[in-house]
RNA sequence: GCCCCGGUAGCUCAGUUGGAUAGAGCAGCGGAUUUCUAAUCCGCCGGUCGGGGGUUCGAAUCCCUCCCGGGGCGCCA
C-alpha cells in the first residue's frame, strides 16, 4: 500500500520537475506513518526537497502535489498540507480491511520479504567460547544475539551458515589441564590447595607448599566448582591410578570434552543450533598458517623482531604492528583467524558476519586489514560489536568475577527464567549499549509485568478467543471469505495500521543486523491488542452481531499472524494458552 | 595519553539513517470500579535529549570541542 501510493507520489512530482525543466531525478523522500496520529496515515516531505529545485514555497509546492494526487485510485481519503509544506495523508478504511485480508493470506510468509540485493550466502560468527567453563552472562547475550540476527536475515532471504569457532589448544586449555589435575590430586591428599586469600587477590603471596603438601593449582588457573566436580568424576572411573600422568592428556581431554558438551547442551536449551563447528586447529595441521605467513611475507608485510614475527600492519593503515607468531615459535591469535576469515572466503560466503564482545573488538582492524592484503574484499566482513550485561536483582547489581568463578551462568539463569524470558530480556536492546538485566522483572510471572510475558499473552489471547468462539459454536472465518468491513472503530484501524508495519519493522531489522526493534515492535502490538480485549464492555469480538463477530475474529486471527512470526523471529514459543 | 561504545523522564531504555508539540515500560500521584493489605480500568505528573559551538527551511540524530561512565590499548583469547 505505501510503495503503491509512494510510485504515484514519485510520477507526479516527476511531471512537475519536468515541467519547470528540471530533468534531475525524484528525490528519496520520506513516506512515513507520524508520530501523531491527527497528522495523516502518512506524512511525505517531498515538497519540501524539491520546493529549492522549483523555485516555489514548499507550501505552494505540496498543494499542486495535492491536488494532482486526487484519491490516486480510491487510495486516498483525504490529504492536507501541513506545517513547512509536508503532505498529510489519509487513507481509506477500505484500504486497510484489505490490507488485513493480505496479512491473513500470507500467514506465516508475513514479513519474511526476500530483499532485492538477492539471497546472499551469509557465514554468522558468534558465540565462539573456548571450552574452559560454562557460558558466562555475556555469552548468553551474545549467543542470542547470533541467533536472532541470523533469523532475521534468513527472513529477508539470505541463506545463514551459524558457526562457532573455538581453540582445544593453546595456552588456556594447558592451564585448564593443570586445574583440573590440581583438584584430582588434592582430593587425593597429593596437594594441597591454595589459601583462599590467595586465590582471591593476585597480589597475595603464593605459596609452594602446605602442611608439606606442594600447593600444584596454577597461579591462573580455573577456580570454578566445575573443575573439582571433572576430578571427582574421573576419580570415580580410575580411582588414583592418572596421579602420575601429565596434565595435558587425559586431564585435558576429559576437562575439555565435558565442559564442551554441557555448553553444547545449555545452547541447545537456548534453541541455538549451529551448523558448523570450526577448530583453530585445522588451520595448524593442514598448513594454512605457512601459507598465510608466506603470502604476507611476499608482500613485504612480515618481519623478524626480537625473535618474534610481526604483521606490518602500520603499512596497511593501522596505528601499530602486530605479533604474528612469539618468539616461542607459537602463533598468536591473530595469524589462526587470518587463516579461518580466508577460509570463510574460500568456502564461497558472500557475507561475513562476526560478532564479538566489547572486549574483542580491538582485534578486528587487524584481521580485516590481513585479509584484505591477501586479496579478499574486506568490506564483506561485517563486525557486529555488543557490550556487556549486567545482573541487577533487589536494586542491587550483582557483583561478578571471573578470576573467582564468581559469575552467574546462561544455566542458572535459564531454570530461574526459562529459555523465553532470558531470550527476551538479551535481545531486547541494542547490542552496543550494556544491557541490565533484571533478574527481579526477569522472575515476574505477571503478564502485565513481565514483557516477555505480556507478548506472549497477546497471542494466546487469540487462541483464548478462538476457543471461546468454538464454544459458542461461531466459526473462524475462512481465509478466502473474509468481509473485514465491519472494522471501523479507531482502535481497530489502528490496530490493523501497526500490524502492517510489521514488514518494514523486519526490513529494517535485518538492514541493521539489529534485533530490538522486534522486540519493541511486538510490545506495541501486544500493547494495542491487549487492551482491546481486555475492554470487553465497549467491543466485545463476540457477539449477536455474526458478521462483525467475524471481522472481529479476523482482526484476532491478523494479530495471531504477526505476533506468531514475530516471535519466531526472536526465537520464541508462541503459546496457545499460559 | 590514544582508540571504541554509551550519556534521552525518578529507574530501565526506544527514537524508523535530518522532520512537525521527543516516546514506552516500571516507579510516583489522582480518580473510578471493587466484599478484604489484592486486582483491574482511566487520567495526571514528569525533559536545558551530558555542556557549548557549528552546518540548514528544520538537529536527540550530522561536524567540532569539552565533561562523565564502561571497555580496550599483551609475544593472553
């Protein structure tokens, strides 16, 4: 309906530039609902763009728009200037009762508009976290985040690949091995462990042994409940016989494997499924790094410095050099994601998504700067950065420490919340400002309250009217059959107005890579529709009257449609009752 | 010191890529209804958009500058 009337608009104001002898383009102008609704359906500032072209006052400009549009087709109610020479439009009520129908017959295709740049192959990074613990608060964020984004560019017809890239070797997974065997051998009476007071303050004094006990936990190693738990397990299959292996084998391994799948399985109370899990390992045992390595040497962006390799990256507009490979001969982070962005490349993507947190995002230049020396076009990488959360409960915030494994996990705030909620909450603002999540709102169970909740109800609510209707024996209108004419109160033409915004709401989500905008969407919605039904005195959807009870019934049925695709959108149920 | 991100109502935050009188939820206040310290409905209050300058028909939005908060600035990931 708006690109309908935004072509007539574009022909007329074209007919009067040509007339003034202005061969130029159309402006873009804006055609958007306002904010008030006394000032139209749609508001267009067209006059005011091209009132300088045609050398007339902006005012005498939207007349001559006005009076050449008419009805444009029975489209148009009425039309008015207003204010510096913005054209106010009504449209007629007919219009938006078809405009309903148009909503019902599309079902759940409703806002899922495949863009015209085309479906894109797109590659979405996130989550990412190697497996040393369980997903902390801003993973969880994060994780949501991924998803909700890769839904939202599936909807406008791009084909998304989720990955989730993750490194079993290095440095942090040694340390992991350590703690893991530090706890076996202290439940052994092998080792002491480290005062409390140690643990606590990096500066305090470190002691090498206890009661004649050598104290083995690492300086840095991981102080979380779950390390003991990986000892007491493997305690319970091999007794003491692994007191003599090294830290690196079965410690490691055993750490490694069970930290894995319970992130796996805390994703997947998410509902985040991943279509391809990438190692950084691949990239060391198939060669890549050499060859990443060679081909920036032979374009003069590497050298030898006090042992170690640099990336000349101060050559490719960057503030500073990088290491590439330690003096140690190990690599850094850096030359393994060099290699793992050319292979994304190489596997065909057209579109390369990477989300990280705050603390990431430093890194990114430099990959990006990399990859484009190796010859990939660097303005298809994509960074999406997020902040960090926070928990509030009882107006407090709640203190979190990772050096102490003091934090609150994606799993206990799941089974306190439940996977809808904690979505909700996560995705609900932009990922570049720090998110609050209160765990008190969080835990609300009233509807009314709880955000998350207050959708969801809208939409079982039309479940609700439609049983109440089965009851009394009304029938659900038939898609093909509908007469929504009867819908002219103000709410409902309101109401009928936001649900056809929903499409533009996707559109522009997934342009943004910005989820939020559903949600708040969706609250509107539910904040119309709510009230609605709530004020059953005034209109009640069922009634003596059979074909307003019908038109009633759509308009039920049309706010089912959005709220249902919404939610998936943002990778929530859509319940039929609560 | 340098870089990134924020600063909008008492609190938590939106603000459609420059549009008209800046919005929502919660909190607060008032009224209505109501058989309980509850619940529901309606209304109200509330703002130098961090400060200052600039760009133009028009700025929360773009540019410059300063202030405050968070994060980063490693041969950690």
């Amino acid at each position: 309906m708006r690109e309908r009337l935004r072509r007539v608009l574009e022909e007329h104001l074209a007919a009067a530039l040509r007339e003034a002898g202005d061969a130029g383009a159309v402006p873009a102008f804006a055609l958007d609902p306002p904010r008030q609704a006394e000032h139209g359906d749609f508001a267009c500032n067209a006059a005011l763009l091209v009132a300088k072209r045609l050398r007339q006052p902006p005012q005498a400009v939207a007349e001559r728009l006005i009076a050449a549009l008419g009805d444009a087709g029975g489209l148009v109610a009425a039309a008015e200037v207003a204010g510096p020479g913005f054209v106010n439009l009504w449209i007629a009520d007919a219009e938006w009762q078809r405009g309903l129908l148009g909503i019902l017959a599309a079902g759940s295709a409703f806002g899922r508009v495949p863009r015209r740049d085309g479906a894109l192959r797109t590659q979405i990074e996130f989550v990412s976290a190697n497996p040393t613990g369980p997903l902390t608060l801003g993973h969880g964020r994060q994780a949501v985040l991924g998803d909700c984004i890769a839904r939202l560019l599936e909807a406008v017809g791009q084909q998304v690949t989720r990955e989730y890239y993750f490194n079993d070797g290095g440095r942090q997974m040694r340390v992991l091995g350590q703690s893991v065997k530090a706890r076996y051998l202290e439940q052994l009476g092998l080792a002491a462990p480290p005062p409390v007071a140690a643990l606590a303050d990096a500066e305090a004094p470190w002691p090498e042994s206890i009661d004649g006990l050598p104290v083995v936990f690492p300086r840095d190693g991981y102080q979380g409940d779950y390390i003991a738990e990986i000892a007491t397990d493997l305690r319970a299959c091999h007794g003491d016989s692994l007191a003599e292996q090294p830290a690196e084998g079965v410690f490691r391994e055993a750490a490694q494997k069970r930290i894995f799948a319970e992130i796996e399985a805390t994703l997947t109370a998410l509902g985040i499924r991943f279509d391809v899990y990438t190692n950084e390992k691949t990239f060391y045992e198939s060669g890549e790094l050499e060859r990443v390595l060679d081909e920036l040497r032979g374009r003069d962006l590497v050298y030898e410095h006090e042992g170690a390799v640099w990336l000349r990256a101060t050559a490719l507009g960057l503030d500073r050099d990088r290491v590439l490979v330690k003096g140690s001969g190990e690599p850094t982070y850096l030359l393994p994601d060099i290699a793992y962005h050319r292979d994304k490349f190489r596997r065909g993507f057209e579109r390369i998504l990477d989300i990280q947190g705050a603390d990431h995002i430093e890194q990114f230049p430099f990959v990006r700067a990399a990859i484009g020396a190796l010859g990939c076009d660097p303005e298809r990488v994509e960074l999406v950065m997020h902040q960090f959360v926070t928990l509030t409960s009882g107006g407090q915030q709640v203190k979190q420490s990772t050096r102490r494994a003091n934090y609150v996990t994606v799993d206990e705030l799941l089974t306190q919340v439940g996977a809808d909620v904690f979505r909700f909450f996560m995705v609900q603002r932009k990922a570049e400002g720090h998110l609050d999540f209160d765990l008190d709102l969080a835990k609300e169970r009233d509807w009314k309250k709880n955000p998350a909740f207050y959708v969801q109800y809208a939409h079982a609510r039309t479940w609700g009217i439609e049983r109440k209707a089965a009851e009394q024996g009304v029938p659900m209108p038939s898609a093909a059959a509908i007469d929504a004419s009867g819908l002219t109160l103000p709410e409902e033409l309101t109401l009928i107005r936001k649900l056809l915004e929903f499409p533009a709401v996707v559109a522009q989500a997934a342009a943004a890579c910005e989820p939020h905008h559903i949600a708040y969407y969706l609250r509107d919605v539910a904040g119309l529709w709510n009230p609605y039904v709530q004020d059953g005195t005034r209109h009640r959807v069922l009634s003596e009257d059979a074909s307003l009870s019908a038109a009633r019934l759509a308009l039920a049925l049309g706010v089912r449609t959005v709220l249902a695709n919404g939610l998936e959108l943002l990778g929530l149920s859509a319940p039929e009752r609560m």
